[in-house]
C-alpha cells in the first residue's frame, strides 16, 4: 500500500468520525478493520492515532482560520 493510499483510509476513518460522533474514532478504525473498509497498515494506524490524539487542536485551528 502506498502512502496516498494509506492516507485515503485515514480520510475516510475521519470522515465518518464527523457522522458517528457518539463512537469514539479509535472504535470507528477498529470497525473498519474489522469490516474490511480499509486494510491493517502501520502507517494508517500512527496517522489515525496522531490524529485522534490532536484532533481538538486541529478541529480549533480550521475553525480559528474558516471564518
């Protein structure tokens, strides 16, 4: 898998974190998993967990610099 491809999963874990917002989104990769919605990958997974784990901050500034 390359890295675009791996970061296309990522965009598509946190895409559905805006709809399932009563799961945690660690739940919803783990679902995707699962379901075969996106493959294992090591990359994906730091992505998706450096995320998760900043997401606040990240959520802060694109709201700080879209109006």
């Amino acid at each position: 898998m390359t890295r675009k491809e791996a970061r296309e999963q990522v965009f598509l874990v946190l895409f559905q974190c805006n709809f399932f917002t009563d799961r945690a989104p660690e739940e919803i990769l783990e679902n995707n998993l699962k379901n075969g919605s996106i493959k294992e990958n090591k990359f994906t997974n730091q992505l998706c967990s450096v995320v998760f784990k900043n997401m606040a901050e990240i959520n802060s500034l694109i709201q700080k610099y879209s109006l």
